[in-house]
C-alpha cells in the first residue's frame, strides 16, 4: 500500500530565532507537536525532530510544528 502524502516542500525559510528551516505546506490535516494544534490543509508549517520511542536510542522523526509555535519568513532565492 502506497505512503500518503501529508506534506509538500516549499522551500528555505528563517524562523523566529533566526535559524534557517525548511517550510512545508500540509496537505492533509496535521497536528502541532508543541501545542497540538490544527494545521490546516494549504497551511505553511516547519518540522522539528523528536525521539520515536523510548527504547530506541536514538531514533529520531520529524514532527510538524505550526506557525504560531514557530513563526516563519520566506528566504529570497
């Protein structure tokens, strides 16, 4: 059975502490990983990595973090 799809790739962003990030747009609904708030088809958000499980050392995923937790500004090209 094929993956779905939950996000697309929209490009190099900065974020609130000046980091540079990857901004995604959701396709499907999402969850915050920080607030567990909505993210919304169509909407903008960033990812974080977070340990998978306790018993696998680690093991990391990246989990979707919201623009309110992680406010984001596109880079120029």
């Amino acid at each position: 059975m094929p993956t779905q799809v939950k996000s697309n790739y929209v490009g190099r962003a900065i974020d609130g502490t000046a980091s540079v990030t990857t901004a995604y747009r959701a396709v499907i609904a999402l969850e915050c990983v920080e607030c567990t708030g909505a993210i919304g088809p169509g909407h903008l958000f960033s990812r974080r990595s977070q340990p998978v499980a306790r018993r696998m050392i680690g093991a990391l995923t990246l989990a979707p973090v919201c623009l309110a937790c992680r406010p984001l500004r596109m880079q120029d090209r």
